[in-house]
C-alpha cells in the first residue's frame, strides 16, 4: 500500500498561499476548548481537540505521527490515538520539567511511565509515536523513550480498558498551561507494518507485577543498575521492555571504573541523550575525598554503602566478600562495630541514597533477623534521619527486612528501589515489589532526586 501523509491542519503543514485560519476545520473543539493559531502554530492552554481532516472519519491504525511540541513551565498535554466518541484509546503524555514524582514527556500513559523528560521547558523539541502491528514506540528528542508491544491478552484495571489497540482518530488534550506544537504530520501506514526492532519477547502481562503498578501510576524505577556484561543500549531495550526506569550508576573510586574528576566528565558527556537517571557509586571511604562536590553534582544522585571500611583490628573489610571478612570476636559485638560503621558513614558522607543496607557478612547472615534488633536498627534509622538519606530496598540481596522497611516508612524516611546487579541478569525488582505489598507502601513513600545536571 501506497503510504499516505496527512496534514495534521491548523497550518501545521500547509501549502503556500494558506494560512492557518484558513484550516481551522480540520480540529474540531469539544466544548469551551481554549486554544489558538498564528504561523502555523498551535497554542493549546486547555480542553480537546479533535482531528477533523482528511481520514478522521476512516480512522488510524497503523501510523508514525511527528511533529514539534514546546512547553512553559509546568504546563501538561496529551496526545490521544485509537480515541473515538465512546473511548479514550492510548495517551502519549507532554510533561517536562525536574526528576520528581510525576509522568514526563514521552510517556505511554499507565502503561509504560517515564520519570525523567529528555525535552526542556520553553524548547522546541522533536517527537514522534508510531503503531506498527502491536508495537507503539515513541521518540523524544531523537531518542526511543518507548518500545511496547502489547500481548495477546493485556492486563488492564477498569479505569483504562481502553488502552489497548485498534482504529481510531486523534486528539489533542490540554491539562495544565501552554503547550505549543507545530508541523504535525501523520503518515498512514499499510495493515500489515511491522516493527522489525521490537527483538525482546513480550511480556506476559497476565503475571506481571510492573504493569500492575504502572496501571496505578506508581512509580517504578530501579535507582541501582550497574553496566557489568552489557551494554547501555541494551540496559535500554531491557528497560523498555520490562517497563521500568533504570539508573545507570558507575563504580567511582581508587581501583574502579571511574577514578577522578576527569573520569565524571568523561562518564557524564557520554551519557546526555539516554533517557536515563545517572548516580554515582561512592567506592571505599576515600571516596569524598576522591571527587569534587561540584563533580558529585554533575550525576542525578549519589549512593555508597557501609561494607568496606576497617574493622577491630584495623584490617581493611569488605564485608560481601568472605575472605575480606574477619569475624573473631563473638556476633553481638561484631554486629555493633557495622552498626558503628554504619551510621558513621551516614553522618559525614555526601550521599542521598544508602544502598545495600543492613547486609551483614555470610558467617553471620543466618542470624539477621536475631542480630538486627530494634535498639539497632534504630539507630541507624535516626542517622538516615537526621540526615536526610534516603533507604534503599535492595532487590538482590533482600534487605532490609520488611520490619526495619515498615519503621523507616513509620519515621518518614524516603525509600528508593535498586538492584546492584553484577551481570546482565538484573531481574524484575522482585522483593522490592513484595515490600511496597507487605510494608504497604505509597507513592509518598518513595524519594526522588533533585535535577543537578543538563541534559
């Protein structure tokens, strides 16, 4: 089939000698609609509008739509597709702004959530959204920030049994301020388009717990995922498909990755156009000293754990590694050493996040639940407190217990999700997803970061 382009009106394409009045037929406005046309471009502060042109009555299935949209500060829009009078379709979210607990840009809304915009306000920005067989991607400033295909059978709540894929037209909803677009184009696409670089197998949302929590717009975003044994195109396509957000954090210390200053900047340029979240890993506890605050600043966030430090005796400790562990003196007093350790490093460490926490040794482990008392725990919890850290659930090694999960939910402690993954295996965030059941968590319970670097 012979693909065909049409013009998204309102002088979004437009021949010469027309302007945009002229074609102000071809959106029709449901209701007190606020929006205007001048050169070609359209300001939409609020309501719906529709696509009234050429194959509005026909309806769209396969497609690739693109075009250049702008925002003011805090406005939000959506682009609707498969929409008609008696249902809503899919929802492509325009939403800028800082890392905090809402949707941005780029976003298929309920069904794969992005958290970190790759647009700026008060920029004009490239977008595109394609349907291509069950495959919906979507384009952000040149980047794929969405690759979804939807399985035979989707899990969807009553509230958003419409997102799912069919036939339908297109419309342009304003929800808050000013968003601006201009040449909008839609290209028909023949029945049978495939998208040949969907490769990863489709996810089965029936026993799926992520869409589950997208279907509820709890965020979900691992803070702690490691380039070890892979790529970061493919930490991508693997974000993409599982659906959740990744931080990408390098290993930065003596003996790591990343050593020095030169190393951040080199690490940070590289990095500007993926749509991920970037954290420093502080390694040993030389590492303040190793890097410059204004160095720390350039990543989204900053995390180190307590493992390494130097124990009774002096002798330098890794407490994940058994051969770098020496427990000779008995548990209880070797316990209160790591409680030690512990909350000296959250006290004068520059770090927003603590990771792997409450993680004891293997000679020690069986005993966790009996080590980790209260009296503890507690005292690393006013540490975290005190000084504004956030807790991270950690996935791979199960920590901390959900009872030491429910009291720094109780004291208000922010709480972030993370892996520390050493191979590509990273998983599903699997005993973080059993926390947020068990510990009753929310959305307000979990920390996000403040946006210190540019894209």
């Amino acid at each position: 089939m012979k693909n065909l382009i049409y013009l998204f009106g309102i002088s979004l394409i437009f021949a010469a000698g027309c302007s945009g009045p002229q074609k102000m037929n071809q959106w029709k406005p449901q209701d007190a609609s606020v929006y205007s046309v001048e050169d070609g471009i359209l300001t939409l502060e609020e309501g719906v509008l529709y696509y009234n042109g050429s194959g509005a009555t026909k309806g769209f299935t396969n497609f690739e739509m693109s075009g250049f949209a702008k925002t003011e500060k805090e406005a939000v829009a959506g682009i609707w597709f498969h929409c008609g009078p008696d249902k809503k379709g899919y929802e492509v979210l325009i939403h800028n702004g800082s890392l905090d607990n809402s949707r941005k840009t780029g976003s298929l809304s309920a069904v794969r959530n992005l958290y970190k915009s790759m647009a700026k306000d008060g920029e004009w920005f490239p977008f595109s959204i394609a349907v291509r067989g069950k495959n919906i991607a979507v384009q952000v400033n040149g980047q794929d920030v969405v690759c979804y295909t939807e399985p035979v059978t989707p899990f969807r709540t009553e509230e958003h049994r419409d997102r799912v894929l069919g036939q339908g037209n297109f419309s342009l909803v304003g929800y808050q301020g000013k968003v601006v677009f201009k040449d909008l184009t839609v290209t028909r696409l023949p029945d049978d388009a495939v998208n040949l670089g969907d490769t990863l197998a489709v996810v089965d949302e029936q026993t799926d717990p992520i869409i589950r929590l997208q279907q509820r717009n709890f965020p979900v975003i691992d803070f702690h995922v490691h380039l070890k044994g892979w790529s970061m195109e493919q930490a991508h396509a693997l974000s993409m498909n599982y659906g959740i957000n990744y931080g990408i954090a390098p290993n930065c210390g003596i003996g790591f990755p990343i050593t020095d200053d030169a190393g951040v900047r080199l690490f940070v340029d590289s990095t500007k156009q993926m749509p991920f979240c970037f954290g420093m890993q502080g390694e040993g506890r030389e590492w303040p000293a190793t890097f410059s605050r204004e160095s720390r600043h350039l990543f989204d966030y900053v995390f180190t754990d307590a493992l390494t430090f130097h124990d009774h005796k002096g002798r330098r400790t890794r407490l994940w590694i058994p051969e770098e562990t020496f427990v000779d003196i008995p548990a209880e007093q070797y316990m209160d050493l790591i409680v030690e350790r512990i909350v000296s490093v959250l006290n004068t460490e520059p770090i927003d996040i603590y990771v792997n926490p409450t993680l004891l040794p293997v000679i020690i482990r069986d005993d966790y639940d009996r080590l980790w008392t209260k009296e503890r725990y507690d005292k690393v919890l006013k540490a975290l407190k005190e000084n504004d850290i956030a807790l991270e659930i950690n996935a791979r090694y199960k920590v901390p217990n959900f009872e030491i999960i429910k009291a720094a939910k109780a004291a208000g402690i922010k709480l972030t999700f993370g892996t520390n993954n050493n191979t590509p295996e990273i998983g599903k965030l699997e005993y973080c997803i059993e926390a947020i059941k068990a510990c009753e968590l929310t959305e307000d319970d979990l920390w996000f970061p403040v946006e210190r670097r540019s894209l």
